[in-house]
C-alpha cells in the first residue's frame, strides 16, 4: 500500500513537470522573432591630413579627420540678399526736399594768386542725404564774374572727377590774367546750371543741388621794370666834387671883393 502511494505521487510529479515543460514551450513559440539588425552604413573615406595635422580621436574610439586649416572662403546662396550701391538706387523724384552744396572757402576776404594754391572746401545742407549722396564723383569749375555776365557755358573745368566723399581740394591756380572770380560745384552730372552737360533738368529731392561760390579775387603779380643806368661809375662823386669846388672858388672870391672894397 505505501509502494502504491509513492508510485503515484512519482507518477504525478512527473506527469506534471511534462505538461509544465509543454506549455512553456508553446508560449515560447508563440513570441515573435525580433527583427534582424540593420546593416553597418560603410563610412565615406576620409581626406588626407594635412601635414603636420594630428587627427582626433572619438570617445568610441574612432578617429577623426583633423579640422580644415587656412582661410575659408563662404560663397552666398543665391537666395541671400544683398544692399545694393548708392549709384545703383534710383534716383528720388524733384520735389520740395532737395539738397545743396554750400562752398565754405574761398570767400570774399580770400586771395589767390597765379601759380599757388588756393584751398577750396565745402559742406552740405541738412536735407541732403549724405548716406547716398555724392554716389559718384564731384566737379568744380571756375569764371570770371567782374566783368560779367556769368553764363552757362562759361565754366571752366578745375576737377571733374573728385572723389564723392571728400570735402576740400588744393586748386593750383593756372596762369590767367586776374580779376574777381566765382567756384561752381556739382556732383554725379546733375547740374541743372550746365543744362548742356547735366543729365537732369531739376535736382533730385536729398541730392546736393548745384552751387556757386562768393566772389573772390585772383591776383597776378606785376613784373618788375628795369631801367637803364645813365650815369658813369662815380658819376655821382665827380658831380658833388665840382659843385664843392665852385662853391669854395665863388665864396673866397666874395671875400676876397670885399676886403678891396673895404680898403
């Protein structure tokens, strides 16, 4: 009765242990494969160091193509923008806003005289926009004002090619004849007062307008007249030497008359 007992307690231990190990089977089976690992993406060859160059290394232990030396030059997409230049913006309407030069020097107390330099400078009203203006170049001419009148085409060129910023100028007057004189300014070809060679007949409003000077005097030095010498060396010594001689003849003869007169 005990070997009976104990056979069947075997038998269901076993029977069960079986019957565990089946189903943990089937629960393994029924779990799904994982999927395979995707394929090492090949690394792209890197670019020779430059001489010299040390590469790094990644913490992965990987190395590194060393950093690109030298000056790098950053060409922009074609979608960036870029200011355009003064002398390319269009030019404003000729309204009520216009600029103008204003010429500082010379004025009326000032001298030139030929073949020296005259110090010419000049400034800008408030209106003119000076971020924009002059975008090209300026041009000064001169005339004579005394005798007048002062004409259109009467300007002569001193510069016509000054660069826009600057504000003075070192005029080397050319040998002229003298007289009272006027400096006119303008600045890239607009200069309603030369209509012959301006290319707008009005000024821009924030352009300097066209300007002339106060009048100032150029004056010319007279020669020197050299006259002839009309008189010998001493002369001058031999003409005192005989007025003295005379005088002394004339004044021992006077007395020499009146001592006979007195005996």
């Amino acid at each position: 009765m005990v070997n009976n007992k104990n056979l069947y307690s075997m038998t269901r231990a076993i029977t069960l242990s079986v019957v565990a190990c089946l189903l943990l089977a089937v629960f393994v089976n029924a779990q799904p494969a994982p999927a395979p690992a995707p394929a090492p993406t090949p690394l792209a060859p890197a670019s020779p160091a430059p001489s010299g160059a040390t590469p790094s290394v990644s913490a992965s232990g990987t190395a590194r193509p060393p950093a690109a030396t030298g000056n790098v030059t950053v060409t922009p997409s074609a979608s960036a923008s870029t200011t355009p230049t003064p002398s390319a913006l269009p030019l404003p309407p000729c309204g009520s806003s216009q600029g103008q030069f204003n010429i500082i020097d010379p004025n009326p107390n000032q001298y030139g005289s030929i073949g020296n330099a005259l110090n010419v400078t000049w400034g800008y009203s408030d209106l003119t926009d000076r971020s924009r203006f002059p975008a090209k170049k300026i041009a000064l001419y001169y005339q004579r004002s005394i005798p007048g009148p002062v004409t259109a085409d009467g300007w002569v060129a001193i510069d016509e090619a000054i660069p826009p910023k600057a504000t003075s100028y070192q005029w080397i007057i050319p040998s002229m004849q003298g007289g009272t004189f006027l400096l006119h300014i303008a600045a890239d070809d607009i200069d309603p007062q030369r209509p012959a060679a301006s290319t707008s007949n009005c000024i821009p409003d924030t352009f300097p307008g066209s300007v002339n000077s106060r009048p100032f005097k150029i004056l010319t030095a007279s020669p020197l007249t050299v006259y002839p010498d009309s008189l010998a060396p001493n002369s001058a010594k031999q003409v005192l030497g005989g007025s003295w001689s005379a005088l002394a003849g004339a004044f021992v003869a006077g007395v020499l008359g009146a001592l006979s007169a007195s005996l």
